[in-house]
C-alpha cells in the first residue's frame, strides 16, 4: 500500500511540474476551436440536422399532396368528357371508365388525351355501338381481334370470369363491357404505336387493319412516304383526311381541357 501511495505521488509531482512549463497563452486559440466544433457538433445534431429532415418531410407531403391534386383534377377533366356525350353508361361506369383511362395512360405512358381522341372518332363515346364491320363498344374492338390480344397480352377481367383456351371468338357481350373494351383497345393501340414507332401509321393499322397497313407501307417502297393525293394510295389518303384528322383534331382539344395547366405532348415514339 506504502508503494501504490508513493508511486502515485510520484506522478502527481511529476504531472505538476509538466503543467507549470507549459505555456497555456499557446494553446488558447485551438481549445476555442475545439470547443467551437463541439458546440458545432451538438447544434447539429440536436437541432439543426432535425430541422433538416423536418424539412424534407414537409416538401415530400407538399409534392405528395400536388400529385393527387393533379390525379383528381385530370380524372375529374376525362370524366367530363365522357359525361358530355351519351355514353349509355350509368355515372357510376363513367366515372370508373374515367379513372381507367387515367391509369392506363399513367401506367403505359400513353397520352390519356389521345385514347379519349380514338374512341370520340371510333364511336362518338357510345357503349353500345356497333359497326357494319362487326366492331363492337367504346374503341370499337371486333370479337377476333379481342380474343387474340387477350391472349397474347393476358388481359383479365373482374366481370367475365371466362377461359380463353376453349374460346374461338370472344362473346359480344362481353366488348360491351366498357373496362374490358378499353384495356384491349388500349392495349391494341400502344402494340400499334411501338410496331409502327409512328402515330399517323399506328392510327392507320388501327382503322384498317394491322395486315392492310403493312401491305400499303410496302407498296410506298422503304422510304414509307405515302402520297396523300395519289390514286395507288387512295385508301390511305382517305384515311388521311378523314380518321387521322378526327382524331387529331380530338386529341388537341382533349389535351388542352385535361393538362389546362401542364401541357402533355406525345414522345418521339409517335411522331408523324
């Protein structure tokens, strides 16, 4: 014990006599410092790096909260679209129709003005119609056509619980079902627009059919340059001037009234 005390002694001296040599007056500007970044260190941590991620959250809900403004005002704009026409449909479906035609265009990327353009000209809005040419309901899908794309892109319907592998031909009653209908023909047009890599000809294999597209474009040689007055391209001159300006024209109106504040424009992919 009498060894522990004076070993301990012993620093204390030694510790005493190595503090009265050193001059403080030298290290007086780096214990402020030190002390600064500490003071620094504690702000942050406690107050500032809180006030930070406060303030990330606010402009994440800000965002958050813009979005879904915006969700319902352009559902709210194709509702009133659709609701402008006689539909034979009930307010409930219309308004479901809306909220499709928005998630379909959010979910593939396809200007949902430009879906509401197809069916104004395909069937002026009316569920129920039906073509000389056996095209059924909103987008005007015939009952082959339907059941191929159904099976090649898996489409479901909560409706129609119906097994595709025994079918030769989908039901025309099942067309008339305004979701069914829309997802096909969406689903047929976007197909269209990315074999096609162009709206005005994508438009033109939806009107007159994929096969007669194709025979027309060969026919112009690979440059694709159809003459829209010429005689050996009067089919598509008269598409040209009739289907393809409709739903131009319907497209620009429907555009503007949907994006009032936020314009949307069609990608490269479909261009002219």
């Amino acid at each position: 014990m009498k060894k522990i005390k004076k070993v301990l002694n012993k620093l204390r001296i030694f510790f005493e006599k190595l503090i009265s040599k050193i001059e403080f007056k030298y290290f007086l500007p780096y214990f402020l410092l030190a002390s600064i970044a500490i003071f620094m260190a504690v702000s942050s941590y406690y107050y500032v790096i809180p006030m930070y991620h406060g303030y990330l959250r606010e402009q994440l809900e800000i965002k958050s909260l813009k979005n879904k403004i915006r969700i319902d005002y352009e559902k709210v704009r194709i509702f009133k679209i659709i609701a402008s026409f006689n539909s034979g449909l009930p307010e409930v479906k219309e308004k479901k129709v809306a909220n499709l035609i928005f998630n379909m265009g959010e979910r593939y990327k396809i200007n949902p003005a430009l879906i509401l353009a197809v069916i104004r000209v395909e069937s002026s809005f009316n569920n129920f119609s039906y073509s000389d040419r056996g095209a059924v309901g909103l987008m005007q899908i015939r009952p082959v056509t339907g059941l191929y794309l159904i099976k090649k892109y898996g489409i479901k319907s909560k409706k129609f619980n119906y097994n595709v592998k025994y079918m030769e031909y989908l039901p025309v009653n099942y067309l008339y079902n305004p979701s069914l209908n829309i997802k096909i023909g969406v689903r047929y047009l976007l197909s269209l627009l990315y074999e096609f890599k162009n709206l005005k000809f994508a438009l033109f294999a939806y009107n007159a059919g994929p096969t007669l597209a194709h025979r027309t474009l060969n026919s112009a040689g690979k440059s694709a340059k159809l003459s829209y007055s010429g005689s050996t391209n009067r089919l598509f001159s008269d598409f040209y001037y009739g289907y393809y300006k409709r739903v131009k024209k319907y497209f620009a109106i429907y555009n503007k009234d949907i994006f009032t504040d936020n314009p949307a424009i069609i990608g490269n992919a479909y261009s002219e």
